[in-house]
C-alpha cells in the first residue's frame, strides 16, 4: 500500500516535471499548508507507530484458558471456526513491526508465555479483574512529513499486525496504517481484513472483503514546535456513539470507536467489543494513548502505562435496626375496687357429701363517670414470645370420700371371717365322729 502511494507521487512529479501541471511546484506549495513541500515542513523516513489499542485487546477473554492479545504480520486463516492459534503460529516481529510487553519498568520484546501473564509474570485474572499482559505493536520505517508551524502532518506506514480475541477464535488484520493531522485534528487509517464468527455457532468461519477505515479519531493534536520529537495523542472515545445496536450511553464508560471501524467489527461478528455494553469490562475498551516519534533514534515519547481502571467497590446501604418499643401497660384512671368475696354455703343433708361450690366470678370494678376503664397489657407478637406460651394445667380438687367405699370395705371383711377356720367349732365336730 505505501509503495502505491510512492508510486502515485512520482507520477505527479513527471507530470509537474513535463508541464502538465496547472500551478507550480512553488506556488502550490505556498497555497497549501499541508504540502510536504511547504514552509517549515521536515520530512519524515524513519518515523515509529506505538499503540496497544486498549488493555482489552491484553486482557483475558472469557471462554476458559482464552486470551486476547497481538501477533506480528499476518496469522494464516486457520480455514474454520472455534481454533486457538499455536505457538508456531505466533510472532513477535515480522517486517517493521514488533509486539511488546511492558516489564514494570520498560518495554521489552514480547513472549508467548507473556501473553497470558501480567507485567509481574503472574497468571492473568478473571476478565473483569484488572490484570492485563500489557502489550503494544510498534510499526518502524514510516515515511511522510510533519510542519508543526502549520499544525499538519501525514506519515505512512507499511506493515501488518494481526489483532486475536479469544486466541485467535476470532482475529483481523490491520494493515498499512497511515497518520493525517491538520488543524489539531487528526485521524489513524487503515486497512482492516478479518473473518465473521459467531458465538452461537463455533464452527461458522467465513473471510470479509478488506475495508479501509478509522482506526482512531484524534480530536486534539499538538505537533509542538520545530523541536519536538514526536507527538502523543488520545483516542476520542467517550460519549461517541454507535450505528450499531446494543450499545448502552448513559454509563461511566459509555462510548465507541469509530463508525466505519466498529460497522467493519459488525460484519465479524465482534462490534461488541468495539463500543460499551454495560458489561464489567467496559472500561477496559477505551482506547489508549498512541505515539509517533519522528525518528527512531529518539526516545519513545509515549507515557508511562498505568494500570487498568479499577470496578468502583460495591458497598449496600446500611439499614439501622428499629428500636425497641416497650410492651404497653394499662394505666387506669382510678384505684380499682376489689371483687366481692361470696359468703360460704351451708351444706345440706345427703348421702353424698355435696360437690364442692364454685365462687362467683368478682363483680366487675365500678368506673366512675368520664374515666376509661382500665385495659389489659397487650399480648406480645408471636415473633418475641422466647419461651414457649403452653397453658397451665387446670386447678383440680380432691375427690370427695364416698360411703359406697365404706360399705364394700365392710362386705369384703365379712367374707374373710366366713372363710377363715374356727377351732371351737372344729373340736366340736371331731368329737361327734369319736365313737
């Protein structure tokens, strides 16, 4: 792609050179600020591309032993659906461009094994838990220009990378990526190539036509002064909005990356994790920083990466419990009057003793006028009864002694006399017999 557009520009050359051109190489450029040629433009050959696109793009996915991460160049069509790229597969570099993982303390070339780990070599956690591989591609040997006097610059690059979620179960190519800045404006261009999935069929694996499209819209840009060696610029992404459905605006981290590149996901069946959709990893696809240095000689003017953004804990409100109320008591208006004891009631002749009386129940207490009657304390509710509430057994009094017992008492003695030997009577009788 860079070579075409090299190409294209010489051929403007012969035809300026040969007169076919309407103004002057000189006057067009004095006309346009964004010519390479222009005054206080410096041309570019050497200048590097450093992005990580998102800590998404380094985090762990969610199907098991899955990761998302880079490859250098372009990873073979595996050919079908639901395969995980192998390590042969893999590379670090290819060309001019390279995969690297932050160590903590500075870039270093990235590792198979640093693919699943974090820059302290641990195993990643859960997707939502924060810990990403913190990876980057970088694209060398970009050529263009940049008049920061004018606030205008374009530098092309010509490379491949290759971007894989769920290892390689779903992946595109971004190729050729070309920077154009004017006004403090600028944007990121490639060209996109990928392969539609479907979560809902594994199998399913199909190529998409090749797209040229916005990788990033920069929406502040400052070129600085003729001394700068690069320049740093933020991705918009929050508050943009999508064309495609499911995207939910009005969380912390709603947002979207550009409409062309997140229509290109769609057909690939992977818009969703271009735009906010609610989820607990939603801010892990905000876009990170991306850099240029104008040569690769000078220092990478990209920032210190920092950790991902952490989940707001999740506190539940605090709910004081009711106080206690106290059990109501009756208060009564005046002193009550003590019930009538009922007077004894004489016996009268039976065989039977007499059952034993029941008292009355107490008269009821006189009330004077205008007071309210005193009233029982209330019951507690079931839910505070602590011991259990089964009713005392009935007061019983003793049976009475009925004669009836007497009588048989009697009968029962006389049967034992009849029945016991008596001796007088018994001499008699041996005395008759004695002949």
């Amino acid at each position: 792609m860079r070579r075409e557009r090299m190409a294209a520009a010489a051929a403007a050359a012969v035809l300026l050179g040969t007169g076919l051109a309407v103004a002057s190489p000189a006057s067009a450029a004095a006309d346009d600020p964004a010519d390479p040629a222009a005054p206080g433009a410096v041309a570019l050959d050497d200048a590097v591309l450093r992005w990580g696109v998102n800590h998404e793009t380094s985090n762990r996915a969610h199907a098991p032993d899955t990761f998302n991460f880079l490859s250098a160049g372009l990873v073979p069509d595996p050919g079908r659906g639901g395969t995980t790229l192998p390590r042969s597969r893999w590379e670090q570099r290819a060309g001019a461009v390279e995969v690297q993982k932050w160590s903590g303390t500075r870039w270093r070339a990235a590792t198979w094994e640093g693919l699943s780990t974090d820059a302290a070599g641990k195993p990643l956690g859960s997707p939502s838990s924060g810990s990403t591989s913190g990876l980057r591609f970088t694209i060398g040997s970009g050529e263009g220009w940049v008049n920061p006097a004018a606030g205008t610059a374009r530098v092309a690059w010509d490379g491949d990378v290759t971007v894989l979620y769920y290892s390689g179960m779903s992946m595109f190519h971004v190729s050729d990526p070309v920077l154009d800045v004017a006004d403090g404006r600028g944007t990121l261009t490639a060209t996109v190539r990928g392969y539609a999935s479907s979560i809902d069929d594994p199998g399913s694996w199909a190529p998409v036509p090749a797209a040229s499209v916005t990788l990033a819209d920069l929406p502040d840009v400052d070129l600085g002064d003729g001394s700068a060696t690069g320049v740093i610029a933020q991705p918009a992404y929050l508050g943009v909005t999508s064309d495609v459905a499911g995207q939910v605006t009005d969380s912390e981290w709603a947002g979207a990356f550009p409409r062309s590149f997140v229509a290109y996901q769609d057909r690939l069946g992977t818009a969703p994790f271009w735009f906010s959709t609610g989820s607990a990893t939603d801010r892990f696809k905000v876009p990170l920083p991306l850099s240029v240095s104008y040569d690769a000689a000078a220092d990478d003017p990209g920032p210190t990466p920092t950790q991902p953004p952490t989940q707001p804990p999740i506190t539940n409100p605090t709910v004081d419990p009711p106080s206690p109320t106290a059990t109501p008591t009756a208060t009564p208006s005046s002193p009550p009057v003590a019930p009538a004891v009922p007077a004894p009631v004489a016996p009268t002749p039976a065989v039977a003793p007499p059952a034993a009386v029941v008292p009355s129940a107490p008269a009821a207490a006189a009330v004077p006028t205008g007071a309210t009657a005193p009233t029982a304390p209330a019951a507690l509710p079931a839910s505070t009864q602590l011991v259990s509430a089964r009713p005392a057994p009935a007061f019983e009094e003793p049976l009475p002694v009925s004669p009836w017992w007497v009588g048989g008492g009697l009968l029962l003695a006389a049967a034992l006399v009849l029945l016991l030997p008596d001796p007088r009577r018994d001499r008699v009788t041996r005395e008759k017999r004695t002949p």
